[in-house]
C-alpha cells in the first residue's frame, strides 16, 4: 500500500491543481473575512464547488495576491 502524506483540512486536490476551502482563505491570507467576500462578489476571486465545499484554486490565491499588492 502506498504512504501518502497527510493533506492539512481546507485542503483539496482535483485534477492535479490545489485548492483551498473558502473558509480557510482568510486565515491563510491573514486578512478579515469582509475582504474575500468582496473579491468574490467583485469577481476578483473565481470559486468552484468540490464535493458540496465552496473553494479556490491556490494559483487563483496568487493572483488575488498580486493583484491586492498593487492596490497598495
């Protein structure tokens, strides 16, 4: 049987891209949760829907990123 290593909650993986819930976002981002409801709702943040569980693709996170740095 092959090992495999343990992936942290909130994590997902589908078609070899990573995902993170939507609830984990602010937390891992260390922002309030006020601002990724109003990058979703301005669609600066594309969510998918994984087994019920809303999510965003991590290379979404780093876009978002980017894009939250210039507004600085």
């Amino acid at each position: 049987m092959k090992a495999q290593r343990p992936v942290r909650p909130g994590w997902f993986f589908r078609n070899r891209r990573q995902y993170l819930a939507l609830s984990e976002v602010p937390r891992t981002l260390n922002i309030p949760s006020q601002e990724v409801q109003d990058a979703v709702t301005l669609g600066e943040l594309q969510i998918e829907r994984i087994s019920g569980c809303k999510a965003v693709a991590v290379n979404e996170l780093f876009h978002y990123i980017d894009m939250r740095g210039g507004k600085r």
